[in-house]
C-alpha cells in the first residue's frame, strides 16, 4: 500500500463511526488526482465504501466481516457536518408510532438541503428535500408527530392526533401547538381542533 492511501486511512480512523468524508479533505495530502486515485484504490480492496459522488465512509469491521455503517449513524453525522436539518421521513415515523402497519421499504429521511441518494453496502439511503416547517420542532417526538401525521393527510390527520394526544406528554402537546404558526392551513387547523381545544 502506497503512502497516501496509508495516510488517507490513518485519516479514517480518528472519524467516529459513520462519519463521511470528502477527497476536497484530503488535497492537503496531495494533488486531486493522486487523492482520487488512491480512494479509487482503497474503495476496490474494501477498505473505504463510497457513498456518493466524491463522499467516502469507512466500513464497520466486526468479526463477522465488514458491513457498512447504519444509515442512521451516518445520516446523523452528515446533518453534523453541513448543518442541515434531518429527520426520518413520516411514513417511518408513522409506523413507529403505531399509526400504520405499512413498512417503508426504502430509507428515506426528509433534508432542510438538496436530494441525493447514498449507497451504503447494498442499501440506498434517500434524502428529499422537505419544506422549513417539517423540521419546526425538530427531532423530538413533537416533530415526529407532525411529520407523521402531514405524511398520513388531511383525511386521517384528526384520528392520528387523538390517537396520540392520549401518549404524549403536556411540553410534547405545548411544542406542536407552538407549531402552528409555521403548519400548512390544513394541519394547523386540526392541531387547534384536536390539542388546543379538544
């Protein structure tokens, strides 16, 4: 192994695990073409996956081989890195909260930034742009809830919420009834009807 696809390596190891990374990181260590050609290199013998378009993860080693780092470890790390804004999409959420069975096949999780699709092993991880207001109370169950329920529709939203009014906390209630200022019409008007005077 050449010396720049060893330091590349070293590189790797101080990243917690699932973080990515970019060949623009490393330029410091040589020129854009002798970084691309040694990722290119450590990618054939299995010791980099590349997940996108110049991105790069280090695989997990365990003793029964390597597998690629969760989708959710690595989606975590890169809302760390850029500062976007990242949640799992409402029809995951939805099924964790007991309020469809249907299981999404796919992994997709919504983005305060641009769609794109990692390729994590033989999973496909998608990030789709979702408006402001999807990430207005954030990851905590309060947003999951309102992502959850915006997935599920105006049709079915008021069932969804007094079904989980009963499970939620009075600050979890407090946060989507802040929300509403920043909801679509349709989901504001059955937070008032169903948490504020319900």
């Amino acid at each position: 192994m050449n010396t720049l696809a060893k330091t590349i390596l070293e590189h790797t190891e101080g990243l917690p695990e699932g973080a990515p990374f970019c060949a623009k990181e490393l330029l410091h260590l040589g020129s854009r073409a002798a970084v691309d050609q040694a990722l290119s290199r450590l990618v054939k013998r299995g010791q980099l996956m590349r997940i996108s378009r110049g991105a790069y993860v280090r695989p997990v080693e365990s003793r029964f081989g390597k597998r690629a780092p969760s989708a959710a470890q690595v989606v975590e790390q890169i809302a760390h890195i850029t500062g976007e804004a990242i949640a799992p999409h409402g029809a995951a959420v939805a099924n964790k909260l007991g309020l469809t069975t249907q299981v999404p096949v796919r992994s997709v999780y919504l983005t305060s930034g641009r769609n794109r699709k990692l390729k994590l092993g033989s999973q496909v991880v998608e990030l789709r742009h979702a408006p402001r207001w999807q990430f207005a109370v954030g990851n905590q169950p309060s947003g999951e809830v309102l992502r959850a329920v915006a997935w599920l529709g105006p049709e079915q939203a008021g069932a969804a919420l007094r079904a989980l009014k009963r499970k939620l906390s009075a600050s979890e209630l407090q946060a989507i009834a802040a929300a509403r200022s920043v909801l679509p019409a349709w989901l504001a008007k059955q937070v008032s009807e169903v948490v504020v005077n319900g």
